[in-house]
C-alpha cells in the first residue's frame, strides 16, 4: 500500500528540520514549525518554538551534526494531519521520536515532536 500525499509530504519536511543546514538556521527552521510549537526533548527538556530555535541556532551551539533517521513511518490520522514516527541516532544517542505534522495555510508544520532515548538491542 503506498503513502498518502499528506504522508509522504509531512516525511520530506521532517528529512529537512534533520539537515543540519536547515538546523543551523532560524530562518529555516522557523518555516517548518507551527507558531505554537512543543516539543518534549529526549533531554527531558520542554521546549516552545523561540527556544528551540534559539538553542539551534545560537553562537555558542556545537555545529550541527547529520542526524540518522531509521524506521520513519506514517499515518494520517485526519485530514491535514500526521503522525510520524522513527528513531535517530545522534552522536551515538538513540531515541525513539513521534512528529505529528499539520498542514497550516497550505504548509506542512511540526506541531508536536517527542524524542525518548533507548538502548538498541546488539545482534
């Protein structure tokens, strides 16, 4: 069965806020998040839109690194709304990590993200 348009969309602009040339800029990054933003970080950490970016994109912040996407799945739960789901690995953190993506005046936005580390079982 093949990914809805909304799906496949919402996939690409999580691929984007990954790069780290759209992370290192507020510009960019401020295209793909909702104004009322949330995220539960796998630190644990609440952060709003302002914050987020802010961290990304400080003078002080360490250069962004590439992030690894694996598993990312999706489901449209209603119409002009998604639910992504994948894990990332991330200077050799794993974290399981839920998206959920709204279309907003013909844009695909993040809304919601949620990361929570994990230990990946060894073959």
């Amino acid at each position: 069965m093949s990914e809805s348009t909304a799906v496949v969309a919402a996939i690409e602009a999580e691929l984007r806020l990954l790069d780290p040339a759209v992370r290192s800029s507020a510009e960019l990054i401020g295209e793909l998040l909702h104004p009322d933003f949330t995220e539960f970080g796998s630190s644990g950490r609440r952060w709003d839109r302002e914050s987020i970016i802010a961290a990304l994109t400080a003078h002080d912040a360490p250069t962004a690194r590439p992030v690894t996407a694996s598993e990312m799945r999706g489901v449209e739960l209603a119409p002009h709304l998604v639910l992504l789901t994948f894990d990332t690995e991330h200077k050799e953190i794993w974290a399981h990590r839920s998206s959920l993506w709204t279309l907003t005046g013909g844009r695909w936005l993040l809304y919601f993200h949620q990361g929570t580390v994990f230990t990946p079982e060894r073959a």
